[in-house]
C-alpha cells in the first residue's frame, strides 16, 4: 500500500495557556512571524488556535477566541501560507475560513450541528478528532473497550455523519486525539496499531507533538521532548499517516523525509548535490507518494502493570 509523501502541519498557538507554548505568541505580529517562520522550516500548513485544549484550560468566549484567531489567520494567508483553524466554535471556524484558512481542525469532530453545515457549504477541508468526553474532563479515568476499535468505529461514524450532511469524501482526515481521553496505554495502543485507522480510507494526521505521555516514558519535561516526538511521528509515518501536526518543524520534517526515504528506498539529492553527481532517482520526497505502509511486524505483548494512569497534554 503506497501513502501519500509526509504533510507537516505546523502549529501556531495563539493562547495565554497551551501546554507547551502558552504565552509565546499572543501578540498577532509574533504569531505570525512564528507561523511564517515554520513554513520556513519546512511546514506545509499551519494550524492556527485560540483556545487551549490541556485539562483544565479556561473557557474562551468565541468573541476573544476570533479576535486572537483571526489577525494572525489573514497575516499568513496573505503571506502565501496554508493555514487551518484549530476551534470547536463554527463561528470562529466561519471567520478564520473567510481570513483564508483551508481547513477546519475540531477536536469534537464537527459534533456542532452548525459546524458540519459550515464545513459542507465552504467545501473546506476538515480534520476529525477522536475525543472522550470534552477537554476539561477527558483525562478522568478514560475507558475503552478496545481503544483503536473505539476509536475507529467513532470515527467512522463521524465521517459517514459528515458526507450525510453534504461534506465530500476527499475532504476529511481523520485523527485518534492521542491525549484526548487516552491514558498513556491507549495512546501507545493507538501509535502502535495506526494502521488500523489507515486502513478506514481517509488520510490520518497525528499530533504527538510534546506531548505528556512522552514525558512519562522519557522522564522529560515540555521542553525536552522532541526525540520522543521524532519517534512517535516516524512510526506513525511507518503505519501510513499522512499529516504531522507538531511545534518543531525543523527536525521532525528531516526525520520524517530520511524515514519516508527509507521506507520507499529513494530519495532525491538536493540541488547542490544535483550539480556535483550523477545519481539518479525515481522519486521525490516529500512531494512523491512511495511511503510503505500496512501490515507491520506483530508487536511484543503488553505486561498488565504497563502505565495506564491519565495524562494531560
Ligand atoms: N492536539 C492539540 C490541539 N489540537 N488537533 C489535532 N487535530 N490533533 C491533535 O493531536 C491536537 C490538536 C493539543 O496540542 P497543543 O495545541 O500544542 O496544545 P493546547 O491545546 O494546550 O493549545
């Protein structure tokens, strides 16, 4: 099975409180000088937020979620860039879709009747999220069946709902929520077994990016994160995701092209090399699809006593 070339989704919180970058870019100029900085770094897309989604996160009204939104949305968009809104609000959605966002990003998977009509009638691209229960209260004691069956058969049902209410296929992307109601062994469960979730036909995009189950198994703080991003995004990558949302573009895109690279066996030189040898190549990272994906080795079984606490992040 080939899958599409990696898609990096850089994220640009524009919030007093997100669980790793909180406060860093609030101010509309900062934030967009950030966004653009990441397209520098290699991003394909920037995911613009306004409301921070960590447990216990206060409540932003739609009027101060747009007015943070919105500015640095049409910044980017006017610089060339391709940028989705990160809200559960429509009309937040509405308002950055008219500052020329491509995408809506909802962790409630347009559970807002007004959302999907939104997303149906602006044709827009849209990322459904699996999440247990709503950001304040999705870390107490989440519970599964079996996660990634859970998690497959909600998201399903969120895409058919979607196309039911007008949404084209080729228009969704589907995404477990890895911290959203999942314990440290759910998202392990759900990283390892993604493709599972490949498997149902929509692109899949996965946000590890600093997340807190990562700092439980490497003992790191937020900061000190980003080898345990790079593994979590190049497995995902391994299992057929396409799109990436993290904060530190720079080195998650070269991990992800040596890794796309290698899972196709070609790769292509840089300009520079172009003109000082003469190898040739049969496709291109990242813009070719040749990305191997699907069936994986069978994984060592779990011991019962594996980490299993809530986390946030
Ligand atoms: N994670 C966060 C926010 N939005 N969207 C998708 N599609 N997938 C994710 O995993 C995801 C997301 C949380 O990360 P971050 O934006 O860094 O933090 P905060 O919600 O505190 O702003």
């Amino acid at each position: 099975m080939a899958t599409p070339s990696p898609i990096v989704m850089g994220i640009v919180n524009v919030t007093p409180d997100s669980f790793s970058d909180g406060g860093r870019w609030l101010d509309p100029a900062a934030a967009i000088a950030h966004g653009l900085q990441l397209r520098d770094d290699g991003a394909d897309l920037l995911d613009v937020g306004g409301e921070s989604t960590r447990p216990g996160a206060a409540a932003v009204s739609e009027e101060e979620e747009r007015r943070r939104v919105v500015p640095v949305v049409a910044g980017l968009a006017d610089a060339g860039a391709r940028v989705s809104v990160d809200t559960m609000k429509a009309t937040v959605a509405e308002a950055a879709l008219d500052a020329g966002a491509t995408l809506v990003n909802d962790v409630t998977a347009l559970r807002d009747s007004a959302m999907v009509r939104l997303v149906a009638d602006r044709d827009c691209d849209v990322c459904l999220v699996h999440m247990q229960g709503d950001p304040r209260t999705m870390q107490e004691n989440p519970r599964y069946d079996d996660v990634v069956a859970d998690v497959a058969a909600f998201l399903l049902e969120r895409a058919d709902a979607a196309m039911a209410a007008g949404v084209r296929r080729e228009r969704i992307i589907l995404d477990p929520g890895i911290g959203f109601g999942k314990t440290v062994q759910h998202n392990l469960e759900l990283l390892d077994r993604l493709h599972e979730l490949v498997a149902l036909g929509f692109p899949v995009l996965v946000g590890t990016s600093r997340k807190s189950f990562l700092g439980r198994i490497a003992g790191r703080d937020t900061d000190d994160r980003l080898p345990g991003t790079i593994a979590t995004n190049v497995l995902a990558l391994a299992r057929g995701a396409t799109i990436f949302r993290v904060h530190d573009v720079a080195p998650v895109r070269d991990a992800l092209a040596v890794a796309a690279a290698t899972l196709a066996r070609t790769w292509t030189p840089t300009p520079d090399e172009t003109t000082t040898t003469s190898r040739t190549t049969t496709s291109t990272i990242p813009t070719t699809s040749s990305t191997k994906a699907g069936p994986r080795p069978s994984s060592p079984s779990r011991s019962p006593d594996s980490p299993s606490t809530p986390t946030t992040g």
